[in-house]
C-alpha cells in the first residue's frame, strides 16, 4: 500500500519536472530515512551544487486551527523540509506548501490554518507552480539566497460559487466523516486543490441545525448557517433531486415542480451576504422548511 508521503514525493516531483523546463534532475537516494530527494542542474547545467530534500506530512486539525507535523533532521545547509497536504480526494498535494531550511531546526511543527498569520514560516510558503523556480534561486545563489516574501492570491467569486456547488453535489452522495470534529455531530468534507468544505450539522427528531464554512488556501472565507425541519423519507428524497438540479442556498430564488410536489427556495441578495427560505409543498401545503443565512468572511 502506498503510503500518504510516498504520493507526496511523486507529486513534488511532478511539479518540479514541469516547472524547471529540463534544467533539474531530481532522484531519490537509497537511504531515505533522512533525505527523501536530492535535486541539483541537469546535464550542461549542473554546477557541482545540489539540495536534500525532507518531506513531512501536514495534517490538518481544524478544532484547533492548525496544521501539524512531527520529525525532524540534523540541520545541515543544503538540507530543507518541505512540509504539504495531501489531499485523498484530488489525489494530489494542496497547491501551497513550505519549504524551510534545516538550518530553522525544527522538531515539531504547528501552523494555523491562515497561512499568512504566521509571521515567522510564512516566507517559506510556496505554491506548486513556483517551486522549480525557488529551488533554482536556491542552487543558484547558494548561501546568498533570501526568501521571497509569500503572495498568496485570493479567491475569486466565480471559483467560490462552482466550488459551493460542486462541494455540495459531491457530499450528498458521499459518507459522512467517521470521527466528526464536534461530539454528537454528522460531518461532510470535500476538498478541490486549495478549495476545502465542510458540513457539520445536528440532527434532531424534528429539527436539523448546522453550519457550511469554505476554506481557500486553509483560509476559511465563507459561510452559511441553517436550520429546519426534519424532512420524512420522501420529502427528504425529493429535497436531494432539487438541490442536485437547482443552484440553490445562495441567494438566488429558484423552484422545482412534480406532480403534487413543489420546492422553492426564496433566496435575496448575493453570494458575499445573503439569506433565505426553502420549502416544500405537497398539494400546496408546506410540509418542510428550513431557513438560512451566510456570506463572506472579510
């Protein structure tokens, strides 16, 4: 079986592959209980210099905001650790990650969630498109080189609404969380690159209530809260068509009609803040509601 760390190793290798147009060559050494990669120039431009890589898994721990990782190596300069996500989903590292000299010494390692609040790892931030680059400066510039400081984009409207949607589309047909993060609690995550969702809502007998937060580059930029009514097996069954159909529970008013059954979600304003009302109807007499309410975290 392979492992989370091995599927990291092949993706850094992916990345460094596209991003250096054939000027890194990067192998893996027989002892890996240090060294995991070893890049340097290729063929005309190799200069007798050469990095060791060390990669660790991040996870991700959201009771406590924060990534974690443990392990570390003897400091030694033209050894770093670059520390990633993987996500099981996408079957791919999440597009930042951090490349930190060993020189930093570094053991144990904790960041929050936001990268960009940590003022003391954030410079090592680096996306996957930019690596080949960075280790190119590093092999280039030797001792001289200084990190760049971090520039991390922000998240545009329309990638927050097809992500909302598809994150919603892909959970209703997927299997909650086995330990969800708060007790008593039903829990659904999906993930997309640097896009994360979670679901987590309580079910009682007559009422549910719960939150949605999307998170972009582990930075939590959107949310919604909601409650409603329990819906029985058929109206539940009929809720899951229209939302699967309908771009709904984002500000926008839409409906579904069969038969004797109707949904409408009266939706006002936008994605950034909004808030609305769906419901169900059977021969015109509402037999579920649900009431919601979200928008931006600026």
């Amino acid at each position: 079986m392979i492992d989370n760390k091995e599927k990291i190793r092949a993706r850094v290798i992916d990345a460094l592959a596209r991003g250096s147009n054939g000027q890194l060559t990067v192998f893996e050494p027989e002892d890996k209980s240090v060294v995991d990669l070893v890049v340097k120039k290729r063929g005309q431009y190799y200069d007798g210099r050469s990095i060791s890589i060390q990669i660790r898994e991040l996870k991700k721990n959201y009771q406590t905001s924060s990534l974690f990782s443990e392990g570390g190596a003897d400091p030694s300069p033209d050894l770093y650790l670059l520390l990633a996500c993987f996500d099981v989903v996408s079957q791919n590292i999440s597009n930042y990650m951090w490349l930190i000299p060993s020189a930093e010494n570094i053991l144990k390692v904790e960041l929050p969630l936001d990268a960009l609040k940590d003022k003391k790892y954030s410079k090592f931030l680096v996306s996957q498109d930019n690596l080949a680059d960075l280790i190119e400066d590093i092999l280039k510039k030797g001792a001289k080189f200084i990190f760049p400081k971090a520039d991390v984009p922000n998240a545009q409207p329309e990638e927050l609404k097809d992500f909302i949607i598809s994150a919603r589309r892909n959970t209703f047909e997927s299997a909650p969380e086995d330990n969800p993060r708060l007790k008593s609690s039903i829990e659904f995550t999906f993930s997309q690159g640097d896009w994360f969702y979670q679901n987590i809502y309580f079910l009682g007998k007559k009422n549910i209530i719960g939150q949605e937060i999307v998170y972009f580059n582990t930075k939590p930029i959107w949310a919604m809260g909601y409650s409603g009514d329990v819906a029985d097996k058929k109206t539940s069954l009929y809720l899951k068509e229209a939302l699967l159909k309908l771009d709904c529970r984002i500000g926008a008013s839409c409906e579904l009609k069969k038969k004797a059954l109707s949904y409408q979600d009266k939706g006002k304003k936008s994605l950034d803040r909004f808030s609305g009302e769906e419901t169900i109807s059977v021969s015109s007499e509402i037999v579920y509601r649900l009431n919601y309410y979200g928008g931006l975290i600026i």
